[in-house]
C-alpha cells in the first residue's frame, strides 16, 4: 500500500499533475500553504486589512472563507466578514444563505445579505424575462456577472472593507484566459493579472484561490462537511463558460496540469504586457456614481436598456 509523500500514513489523494500522494492531513495542509504562497507571491493583503469574503454558499466561496479564517489567526489585526449577493434565482439561493450562515456562526463570521430585489427593484429572474421579452440576445450571465460585481462594490464600500475576496478557483481563471482569447480581449486578459492597487471608489477584488484546481477544492470542502449543492443555477448551461469549461476538463483529462500551465503562462505574459496598457483612468458613473471606465457604468446601461431605472 502507498503511503503519503510526507509521512507514513495512508495515502489519500493523488495528484495527477505533480505526481504526490497525500494523505487528509497533508492534503489539506497542501492546500492551505498553496494559499498562503498565492497571498505572499502577490501581496494581496496587508496586515491591517478588513477581507470582505463573497460567498455563494458553494463550496469555492465556503473554503475561501474557511482557509483565510485559519490564516487570520496569524493577523490580529486583519478583520474577515463575510457577505452574500441573493440574485434572486427560485431554488438556487435560499438554501445556501441558510447554510452559509450556519458556517459563519460557527466560525464566528460576521455575515450580510444583499439582494438584487433590494438594490435593483427585480430579481435577476425578472432581469432576464424583461430582456428576453425585448429579444436580447445578451446570455442571463453577462447581466449577473455585471450586475453581481457592482453590487460587491457597494457592499464593500456600506460595509468598510478594504479588499474583496472571490473563490475563483484555477479551473475559473483557465475558463476566463480562454474566453478572453477566443473573443480577442487582450487588455481584459492583460488586467485580470495585474498587481493589486486600491483606487478611489472601488476596492479591489482579490482571488487567493486562483491557483487551487476545483476537484481539490471540492475534496476540502468534503472533508469539513460543508454542503454539497446538487442544483446548479438554471442559466450556467446558456453560457459559453460552460462550452468552455467541457473543452478544458477533457483537456485536462488527457494531459494533467493542462489548466495550470494555461493560467501560469497567461500570467508571465501579462506581466511582461501590463506596461504597454494606458493608465486605467477611474470615472464616475452620472447615473449611479459607482466607479467607471466610462461615463455610464455597463451595469447601469445595461438596466437603461430594459427601461427598468
């Protein structure tokens, strides 16, 4: 029988890509040094930091959040809230604010909920009726995504945060280089690895699971008994993520470590490209005063073009 790589025990997990057989102890901790190393390589916190964690309820956002609260302790000074975004989807949403807060409490994590209900007069279900009923052609998940992302900020902002955490894992961050290449993006590829820099009105998102593949994130998850959400958001299957996500698992399936070199070589590229980028200059939207490139945010062009604000 084999052992795991760092002791005597049995070993649990195989890792495919690098070839080590872990046992649950060494696992987890593999993962969690992995965090550590992505918070250190790219200085995404510091000392005093009050981490406002996005979480879903799915087990990406619930590790997140599980990891950096046992890296806090080595932080007195850093502060971890948790925050939740309800869209607004039947049958996809009630269960994980229930779960999520049942983990908080036990973590001792201050937890919110924000709606879109609340902040946008509609559910993302009622969004995506009205555009449909005027025959956009837009997927329901560049509404969300759009819509999802400003909310964060105002979140962040009512609630003092000073970084953002997301639980984007390496299978998301493979799915996003491929999508940003097929559709020719390259200084929204060039951006999505560039270094951390606060600026005024927005606060920065940061991604501490980026280099985590999804399978062992789902393996943590297991092993702390966080809950397994079998129903999936009904419009996931509409989106060209998930088009791309097929390509890259069968990928991945044929040559182990696939995702990882795509990510990795798409971030060595981008650091040699970020100096070719003009300065992104931070406007104000004349609509909501959220930060802008433009002089109307796209969250708020995209509801003035279904007439709903």
């Amino acid at each position: 029988m084999s052992s795991c790589k760092y002791c005597h025990n049995e070993y649990f997990y195989y890792r495919a890509y690098s070839g080590e057989r872990l046992c649950k102890y060494h696992f987890i901790e593999s993962l969690i040094n992995k965090v550590r190393d992505t918070i250190s390589k790219n200085n995404l916190f510091s000392w005093n930091d009050k981490i406002m964690v996005a979480v879903s309820g799915g087990k990406d956002s619930l590790t997140a959040l599980h990891i950096l609260h046992k890296i806090e302790k080595d932080f007195p000074n850093t502060k971890i809230f948790a925050v939740t975004i309800n869209e607004g989807i039947t049958g996809y949403t009630e269960k994980r604010v229930e779960h999520t807060k049942k983990i908080c409490d036990e973590l001792n994590v201050d937890y919110y909920v924000f709606t879109y209900k609340d902040i946008y007069g509609y559910k993302l279900e009622e969004i995506v009726k009205i555009a449909k009923d005027k025959g956009s052609k837009l997927e329901p998940c560049s509404y969300c995504g759009v819509l999802r992302r400003k909310l964060l900020n105002m979140a962040a902002k009512k609630l003092n945060a000073t970084k953002v955490v997301t639980g984007h894992n390496l299978d998301d961050e493979a799915q996003t280089v491929l999508m940003n290449l097929i559709r020719g993006d390259i200084e929204r590829l060039i951006r999505g690895f560039a270094p951390v820099v606060p600026k005024e009105g927005f606060i920065p998102r940061v991604k501490p699971l980026r280099y985590i593949y999804e399978e062992e994130i789902m393996i943590y998850a297991f092993l702390h008994n966080f809950p397994m959400f079998e129903v999936e958001c009904k419009f996931v299957s509409l989106s060209m993520r998930d088009y791309i996500r097929k390509i890259l698992n069968e990928l991945e399936k044929n040559k182990p470590g696939a995702k990882y070199m795509l990510v990795n070589s798409a971030e060595k590229i981008a650091r040699q490209l970020l100096n070719t980028l003009e300065g992104f200059k931070i406007n104000y939207c004349k609509s909501c005063g959220e930060p802008t490139s433009q002089e109307i945010c796209r969250a708020c062009l995209l509801l003035e073009d279904l007439k709903i604000i």
